[in-house]
C-alpha cells in the first residue's frame, strides 16, 4: 500500500487498539475488535453498509467458489481480500507459471495448493471426464464428443460451470473478459435454471446519494413478457432481503396507472398484477412513471389508494434496453461507479457473470454474495 492507502486504517486502527488494551494504556478498551474492524469498513467502501448482511453470512458458511480468469491480476489482489477476510475457499482456473509470475508482480502472499487450487486449463486430469459431462449435456444440440473436448479446452467459464455442476465447486464467478452473453450461454447450458424459475435475469445494485436503487433486467432478457417479469421480481426480491432491505417493487412504464394504452404499458401493469398476486405481502405498484416510483407525493397526486409507501427500491424496467440504460447512466451521474452487481438470479447453483470493467472490491462483494447464496441453498437443501 502505499502512505495514503485508505485500507490502511482497517489494519492500523485494530492494531492500535489491540496494542492499547493489552498495555493498559486504553481506558475503554474494545471488547470486540472484530466488530471495530467491520464498522471501519463504511470510511474505505461505500458498498460497506449494505454489503454487511452479506459478509456475516458468507464469514458463517465459507464455500468452495471457482473464479474462471484466474490469471487476472484483479481476480488474484481479490482472492488475497477473500483470503483475509475468510470468505471462501477459491478455485482458480489459469495456467500455473502465469498465476505464479502475476501474484509475485503484484507482491500477494498467495501459494497455489496452499492457500487456494489451481485447475491448469491445458493440462487437467480431469478434463476428459469434463468433455464427456458436457457432451452429455449438449449432445441433442449439435455437440459431438470433438468439438465437446475442443470447447471445454477454450473456455474457462465452461470449465468453471462444469465444476459447479458435478459440486467440484459450490459457486462460479466470471465474466472479466469477454461478452456476457457467451459467459451466461455455458452458465444457462451447464448449471442451468433452478426449480421453478422460468428464465434466469440479472440485477444491478447502485448506492446514490438519498437512495439504494436495484434495477432489473440489466443484462438477460430483451423483451420479458408479464409472467416473466413477475417471475424476475419475485428473484429480485428475494435477493434483496439478502441484504437486509426490505423490497418495494415498482413497474416502470411511460404510463402510470392507465394513463396509455400502448402495448408495453399494459405488459407492466400485468406484471404488477401477477406479482401482487403472487407476493402480497411485498409492497409494489405499477405500472408507474420513474419520478412516481420515488416520490410518493407524485404517486399519490395520480392514484391516493396506491399500493406503495414512500420510495422504491427495486426498480423493474420493461426490457433490456431501458434497464441497461438507465442503470450506466445513473452508474455515471449518481453513484460515483460505485454498483454491486451483476448479480444473476435463477441459476441452479450460485453464479455470477461480472463485467470487464468490475473492480477488485466488486469481486470480492460477489464472491461474498454467492458464498451467502451457496449457504442458502445448502440449507433448503438440508430441510
């Protein structure tokens, strides 16, 4: 680090107090260090406060998680953070002499075997029982055992997907090289959906200046029906009270409460129907223009009986464009590029697709949140 690195008081403050108590020099020691250290967090991350219930239960249930561009520098300076901060057990995929010559240019304390495994994406034994699992999967979609070895050798996310599949590994990060939507091909194809999700979709995180805004779908469906949209709410929600926020749903539209007839406007308040109906006990309104969503005043000069008090939180857009949009613009203009996210809901297994411009704390926040969701499922599944 260097002398101004703001990570530095989450080191040097615990160990100035540990110092003081145990010398007697304190005259109101802290009890719990590890609390001090965790509240110190919100001076160095802004995604700190919310991440909060996310750590203490990826600290409680660590997982094993595979991180498919293991040779990125980013992803190593992560794995470190993880490391400390007992989160997960890592898996990386990359080449041996490479992950060795970038930890030791980036000066990280990290040994292959030691501190996390290392799966060679040129030499693996187990890559031709990888070859036949996914030609297994893919065999009625035009796959044959050839071009099933020769995918599984180029691919590091398919690689990655297959080791959550046969539960080498409990949760998947990828997606900091390359295009989404190839990464979620061999994440849909190979980890697949979960039971009773309809489509799989993806939600932004944004922390601005007055609100904690989730928008949904940001990155999967370019055109969601009504049910669909219902179906990606009710995932959206429910990851949402991961972070310890209660959700309130709105459906944004150009219309609000009946005020257009178009097509898309109908699509939302359908949506909206079928989510109340299905989850009543969650606050939602729709369709509604973006200024109603926030403002209940606005919302209230339109309808008085509205189905939702004070401010959304989670934001539903009408399709692709308009989520994508409207989450980079707000990226720019509100949060400083402070986001959580993608998070992808509706995976059978714990899987995150990120983009090529996440941070190295944004990984560390998704490896959080899929260690959380990993633990989740082991329960349900344990009940």
């Amino acid at each position: 680090p260097t002398p101004f690195d703001v990570r530095l008081i989450l080191r040097i403050a615990p160990a100035v107090a540990k110092a003081a108590a145990e010398s007697g020099v304190a005259t109101r020691p802290i009890a719990d260090l590890e609390a001090y250290r965790q509240s110190l967090g919100r001076f160095v991350y802004q995604t700190g406060m919310l991440m909060g219930p996310v750590f203490a239960a990826a600290k409680a249930h660590p997982a094993r998680v595979v991180y498919a561009e293991g040779e990125d520098e980013r992803t190593l300076r992560a794995v470190q953070v993880v490391l400390d901060e007992q989160l997960a057990r890592p898996i990386l995929v990359g080449r041996p002499e490479v992950v060795k010559m970038r930890i030791e240019r980036a000066g990280l304390r990290l040994q292959a075997g030691r501190d996390f495994e290392l799966c060679d994406p040129e030499n693996d034994p187990r890559f031709r029982s990888y070859s036949e699992t996914y030609r297994g999967l893919m065999a009625r979609e035009g796959v044959t055992p050839d071009s099933a070895k020769a995918t599984v050798r180029r691919s590091n996310t398919l690689i990655s997907s297959l080791m959550v599949r046969r539960g080498e590994a409990d949760a998947l990060i990828c997606g900091l090289v390359g295009r989404y939507d190839a990464h979620l091909d061999h994440v849909r194809n190979v980890i697949g959906k979960k039971s009773g999700a309809r489509t799989l979709a993806a939600m932004n995180a944004l922390m601005l200046a007055q609100y904690t805004l989730f928008i949904a779908d940001t990155f999967v469906n370019e055109e969601p029906s009504a049910e669909e949209l219902a179906d990606i709410a009710l995932m959206a929600a429910a990851e949402v009270k991961r972070f310890g926020v209660p959700p309130k749903v709105a459906f944004l539209s150009h219309s609000i409460f009946g005020s257009s007839a178009r097509a898309s406007a109908q699509r939302m308040r359908a949506a909206q129907a079928l989510f109340r109906e299905r989850a009543p006990d969650i606050e939602s309104d729709g369709e509604l223009n973006g200024d109603a969503a926030l403002s209940e005043s606005v919302r209230r000069g339109y309808l008085p009986e509205t189905t939702l008090t004070g401010s959304a939180n989670l934001l539903m857009l009408p399709n692709l464009d308009a989520a994508n949009i409207l989450f980079n613009v707000l990226k720019m203009t509100g949060s400083h590029g402070v986001t959580v996210g993608p998070i992808l809901l509706g995976t059978a297994r714990p899987a995150h697709i990120l983009t090529p411009s996440a941070t190295v704390r944004r990984i560390v926040n998704m490896t959080a949140l899929a260690v959380a969701d990993a633990a989740e499922d082991e329960a349900v599944v344990g009940r």
